[in-house]
C-alpha cells in the first residue's frame, strides 16, 4: 500500500466515521472516536463487501459508501456489546 492510498483511506475513513455518528445515535464515541471507528469500518468494509458479493462503484462517492457501511456495521456492533454487559 502506497502512502497515497493510506491518506484516501484515513480521509476516507474519516468521513465515514462523521457520518456513521451521525446515522447511529446513541452509539458514538465523540467525534475522533468516530473518526478511528470510521477507519476500521473502512478496512472491514473493504475487506468484507467483496467477499459477499456488494460492488459499490464509483470514485470516491463509492469509497465513501463502502466506508460509511463498514463503519455503521462496526458501531451496530459495538453498541450491542456494550449494551449486553
């Protein structure tokens, strides 16, 4: 991975977790919270939606889609978690 593709991604990821904070009430963890939660939805996002067969196309509009879909998974999944304890 090149530095470029690495700073699209923490960009990218970064919006994603804005707007995952935004759509997911109640489950965020502030504003660099989100951001982190935004980068690692991406990275899952990126990793999982191929593999189930979603092809978002696009720039960066579908980037940013992939990203906002990973990161409202990941904090579904955390405000579960936190939730059950």
């Amino acid at each position: 991975m090149t530095a470029q593709a690495i700073i699209i991604l923490l960009i990218v990821g970064g919006i994603a977790g804005w707007l995952a904070g935004l759509i997911v009430t109640g489950g965020g963890f502030g504003l660099i919270g989100n951001i982190v939660v935004g980068i690692v939805g991406a990275v899952i996002a990126g990793w999982l939606l191929p593999r189930i067969g979603l092809y978002i196309g696009g720039d960066i509009i579908g980037d940013i889609i992939n990203a906002l879909i990973g990161a409202i998974i990941l904090l579904v999944i955390i405000m579960l978690v936190r939730r059950a304890t």
